[in-house]
C-alpha cells in the first residue's frame, strides 16, 4: 500500500477547505423574465463560479428578504421553504422590474494565517491585508463574521421602471446606473458600491456570466465613486459580486466582519 506523506495531506485539506470557503452567495430565479402571475421559485445558492448549491439556511437567521416594486415593499420571509430553507416561490402581479433583497445574521469562521492570507488576496481586500501586515498579524489565524447582502431583479411583463436602483439600506449595496434589461447588446453598464451608504473606492468588484453552462468572469476595481462598468450582453445569467471587510468592534468575538454583496439579473 502506498504511503501518502504528511505534507501532502495537509496541503490537500489546506486547498480544500479554502474551496469550501471562498463562495459567492446569490439569489438565483428559474427564470428571469417572466409574464404577469407567473410563479416562480427563487433559490437561495452557493457556490464557486455562479455554480452552486442550496444554501444551508438553518445555520443563519433571515433578517431581511423584502420584495420590491415601485414605492412598495413586501417582507416575504415566511414564504421560505424546504430542508434546508433555501427557496421559495413569489408570482408578480404587475408588470415591471421587480427586486428582491436579502440579508443574514453574520457566522463565524476561523481560519489558519496562510489561508485567510489567500483568501484575503484572492477576493482583493488589500486594504485589510496591509492592516494585518502592518499588525505584524500576518502568522496568526483569521477571525471572522460574514454574512450576505444580495438582490435579484426579475423583469415581468414588457414594463420599466426605476425598481432596479432601489437602495434597500443593507451594509453593502449593488446598485445599476441603468437598467440592465434595457441594456442592448454589449452595453456598457455602470454599477456602484456602496458600504454605509458611501461609495466604496478600489473595491474588487466581478461581472460573472453564464451562456449555456459555461461561466466566464471579469474583473475590475471600483473608482473613487464607487463604480464599474461592464459591458452586458442579453444572453444567459449575470451577476455582480464583491466583498467588503471591516476591523470588528468585538476583538474577542472577531477580528474582521466581511460583507459579501451580489446583484443578479438574466435574459431568460
């Protein structure tokens, strides 16, 4: 029998659990465009590549999952569903852009120092990086509390309207310049970040898309207001993520609070 050396294994579940970890978490209707009382079932996902899973929502509280439309909002919450909470069906009546948005209690992960530095280059949080360097932190484990902030836009029915630049008022907002689905093809869209309501500067911010199974990203940083532009194609999915990371208040609790934010829309 062959012995596999220490090392080796430990590499492996060191690459392992930082796949495990380093997911995007999004809002992920069957379908996108949709007639007028149309049901439909949103997932709540996770996963790598805007590929995934159904999230485990038995480990979190749901604080916020409101549906908007014009100048009204619905908390529809109690319309989750299944084992592992992490669906639920919705039907429009009107015709227009509708935006779903969602919040989560923070949980707490801890991570070996060489992992939480990867993760933290990875996902571009140079800032809090330097912070650790400049600690001399760099050889010590990562504390911290993440949750999510995300929102869906769904189109119903041939009707625009200002929905999709609602600010829902979570910690870490996405909000498109235009409406995405008056994007003609290849059209330059705008979206800013913002973190207490104020535009968050070189912030990694990435345009993920998928067109018949297969995903492809791009990336860039977000200027001193807060904003990128991708070019948008009417095909497939998309969806705009990033992750923003803070000290924590409560240094015995956590060292850090990130929030994850992603915006999703689709052509189909």
């Amino acid at each position: 029998m062959m012995k596999i050396k220490k090392p080796f294994v430990v590499i492996s579940l060191l690459l392992l659990t930082t796949l495990c970890y380093a997911h995007e978490f999004w809002l992920e209707p069957l379908r996108f465009i949709l007639k007028e009382n149309e049901k439909v079932t949103v997932n709540l996902m996770v996963g790598e590549d805007y590929s995934g899973e159904h999230s485990n929502g038995l480990k979190y509280k749901i604080t916020k999952l409101d549906h908007y439309a014009g100048t009204t909002k619905t908390d529809i919450r109690k319309t989750v569903y299944g084992d592992s909470l992490s669906q639920f069906e919705i039907a429009f009546a009107k015709a227009g852009n509708h935006l779903i948005a969602f919040n989560n209690t923070s949980k707490f992960i801890e991570l070996e120092s060489a992992m939480f530095n990867e993760y933290l280059r990875t996902e571009g949080l140079d800032n809090v990086a330097g912070l650790r360097l400049q600690k001399g932190d760099t050889l010590k484990a990562g504390r911290e509390l993440y949750q999510r902030c995300v929102k869906t836009l769904v189109q119903v029915g041939g009707k625009n309207d200002q929905t999709f630049a609602i600010n829902t008022g979570m910690m870490l907002e996405i909000i498109p310049a235009g409406n995405p689905y008056l994007a003609k093809e290849n059209t330059p869209v705008t979206f800013q970040i913002l973190f207490r309501q104020k535009p968050v500067k070189n912030s990694l911010v990435l345009a993920w898309h998928v067109q018949n199974g297969k995903a492809t990203h791009t990336k860039l940083r977000s200027n001193a207001s807060g904003e990128v532009t991708f070019p948008v194609s009417r095909n497939g999915k998309w969806m705009i993520s990033t992750v923003h990371m803070t000290p924590h208040t409560n240094s015995t609790e956590a060292e850090w609070q990130s929030y994850w934010g992603s915006y999703t829309f689709g052509f189909y």
